[in-house]
C-alpha cells in the first residue's frame, strides 16, 4: 500500500483529466472526471500546474510513426498524453527519499505521461526540484526539448556549421540557442511561417524547407535532424568529411534508413551518421534550466491554453503553427 500525505483515501477522490481510448484527431479527446491516482512505491503524485506540449504528444495522439505505439499498437498505452510536467508534489509513496508534499517540481513523465490532468503521478527519478526563479510555465517548456537540445548540439566547436532541421519549433528553438552559445555558424530550416522566430533566437541563416532542399544548398559539420525527411545519401552529402548527422526524430521507414545504412554510407566516406537515442532525466536537462535562469537562453512559449483546450494545444504544435513552446496551465 502506498504511503500516502495528504488525502484519507485517493481512490475515492476524482479530478479533471484530458482522456482518449482511440489514436485519431483531437476530437478524440475529452476531459472526464476519473480516480485520483495513488502513488507508488518510488512514485511521487504531483498538482500539475503546467505541462508543455511536445510533438510527441501528437504523434502520440496519432499513433503515428509507428513508434509512438510502442506498448500500444491498437489502442493508446495511456489514456492521458502530457509528459513535460511541472507543479508542486502534493504525495509521496514509499521509500521516496528526494521530495515531500508541496516542492515544486518539473520533468519529463515520458513512461507514464498523464500531465494532461489535475494530478500525475511520475517515479521520483524523472522529477527535479524547480528553480524559483521560473515560473510552473517555463519550467515545464525544459525537459524533454531541453535534453534534446543539449545533446543534440553536444561537441559544437567554434565556427563549426551547424544544421538545425526543424528549428522552429519546440526543441530546435532551444538547440539554435545552443549552438550559438557554443560559437557554431547556425543555418536552421523551418517553415516559411518560422523563419523571423528563427532569427529572433540567432540563427545566422534560414531556410524554407518548402522552397529548398538543405541537403542540396550547403554543407555542415553537423546537422541536426528534428524531422528527419531525407535518405542517408542525401545526408551524406550535405555533410562535410569529417562531419556528423543525428536523427532525433522523424518517419519510421526513414528512421530504418539511419540506423541501417548509416553507419556504413556514413563510415565509408569518413562521416557520422546515426540516430540521436535521448538520455532522460534531470542530468539531462537541469544543465539548460541553469541556463534559462541565468538568461543565457530564452524561454520561447508561444501560447498558453487551458486544460479543457489540449485538443487546441495539440493540434496547434501538430499542425505546425506554434512558434517555440506550447504550454497548457492547468491552475
Ligand atoms: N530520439 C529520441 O530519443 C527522442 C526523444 C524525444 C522526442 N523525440 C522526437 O523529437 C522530435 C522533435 O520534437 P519537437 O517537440 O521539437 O517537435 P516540434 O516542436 O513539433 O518541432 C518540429 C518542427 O519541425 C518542423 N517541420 C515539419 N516538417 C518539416 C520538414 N520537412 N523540414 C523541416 N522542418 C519541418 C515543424 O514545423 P511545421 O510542421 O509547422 O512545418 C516544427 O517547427 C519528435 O519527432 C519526437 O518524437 C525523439
């Protein structure tokens, strides 16, 4: 039995929380009342105060790539989708060591999601304390588009040329960032729509993915491939020798590609090419809340919807109009 602060039984409490049964559109969401969740041994229950969207709560609600039904290839292994969670602990479960009811948390709650909702459980291991200094809203913007970032950007030596794909939205806004903090000469690729946003964060050119192909107007010592489109051969040659592509995200049949063939196109003229596997946690993205707070790199949220709009929020990262971050604010 969970050792429980602050409630006589959670099971008999409900709250609000965004649920879907079936992959589809974001008519496929409604908010429902349902059971209060009780936490674990090593799990902390936290009040959401905000929880950020990422593109993979779309794919998520989609069931497309075919990794998002990793654990649920008919039907949602969730019912609640948010993972990028920020708010205060309200209980603990056993042998949880680093939080007590009311701290002030954020993290990415990628295994149970759920952020989405009054209350989430997530183990305590995802979860760090927030920085004062950060609103509920910024922080939840940081985990998972900031470990991305981090390590996506990992090894940027001064003047190298970098290739952010996908820049504009949540992670390449921090990864431009980045790059440039670490002195790369930053080309990021985006939508027409995205491309003063892309500015604004310092990137020193652009491009419309819709008016020209990257792989063919320059050549970088990394790219950075948010939504990966192209085959390893146009990878390759969009690299210089020497030089090192990471997919971080992107279709399946593409993703195969990367991790098939490119070790060995890219070994074979003397350039790196492989799938960025994410390290979770907060090692991983505490390092870019410090930056955030020391002011070395901007917050970029776009919108704030509230809870019974995650329907909006989604479809609103998904359909490729948010600028930055999409942050739903549940209290
Ligand atoms: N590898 C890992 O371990 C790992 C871990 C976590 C997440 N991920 C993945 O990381 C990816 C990025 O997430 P995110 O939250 O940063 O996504 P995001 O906020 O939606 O940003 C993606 C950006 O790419 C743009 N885009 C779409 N099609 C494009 C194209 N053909 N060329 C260039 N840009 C294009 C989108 O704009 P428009 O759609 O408006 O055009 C959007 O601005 C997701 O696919 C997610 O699954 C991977």
């Amino acid at each position: 039995m969970a050792d429980v602060y602050g409630w006589d039984d959670g099971g008999e409490k409900a709250m609000r929380a965004v649920v879907y049964d079936t992959y589809g559109s974001p008519d496929v969401l409604r908010v429902a009342d349902v059971p209060l969740p009780i936490p674990d041994a090593g799990q902390v229950r936290v009040r959401i105060a905000a929880t950020s969207v990422n593109l993979s709560d779309w794919e998520g609600l989609r069931g497309s790539p075919l990794y998002a039904r990793i654990g649920g290839l008919r039907s949602p292994r969730v019912r609640t989708l948010g993972s990028d969670i920020a708010g205060s602990v309200d209980a603990v479960g056993n042998g949880v060591t680093r939080f007590r009811p009311g701290d002030e948390v954020y993290g990415d709650n990628l295994r149970l999601m759920g952020g989405f909702a009054e209350y989430a459980l997530a183990p305590e291991s995802v979860l760090a304390h927030k920085p004062p200094s950060l609103t509920f809203a910024e922080a939840s913007t940081i985990p998972q588009a900031g470990a991305i970032a981090l390590q996506g950007t990992s090894g940027i030596s001064e003047g190298a040329r970098v290739l952010v794909n996908g820049g504009g939205g949540g992670s390449g806004s921090f990864a431009i960032q980045q790059a440039k903090r670490l002195g790369g000469h930053v080309t990021a690729v985006d939508n027409a729509g995205k491309l003063e946003h892309m500015l604004s964060l310092g990137a020193d050119e652009v491009i419309d993915y819709n008016h020209d192909d990257f792989t063919r107007v320059g050549s970088y010592d990394l790219i950075l491939d948010l939504i990966a489109q192209r085959s390893v051969f146009a990878y390759r040659r969009a690299l210089v020798r020497g030089g090192r592509y990471r997919m971080v995200g992107g279709p399946v049949p593409v993703l195969l590609g990367v991790v098939a063939l490119g070790w060995i196109v890219g070994g074979l003229s003397d350039r790196r090419i492989g799938l960025l596997v994410v390290r979770e946690g907060p090692a991983h993205f505490e390092p870019l809340g410090e930056l955030c707070v020391a002011g070395d790199i901007r917050i970029p949220i776009d919108r704030t919807f509230e809870l019974a709009e995650v329907p909006d929020a989604l479809a609103h990262v998904g359909e490729g109009r948010a600028l930055g971050k999409v942050v739903v604010e549940v209290r």
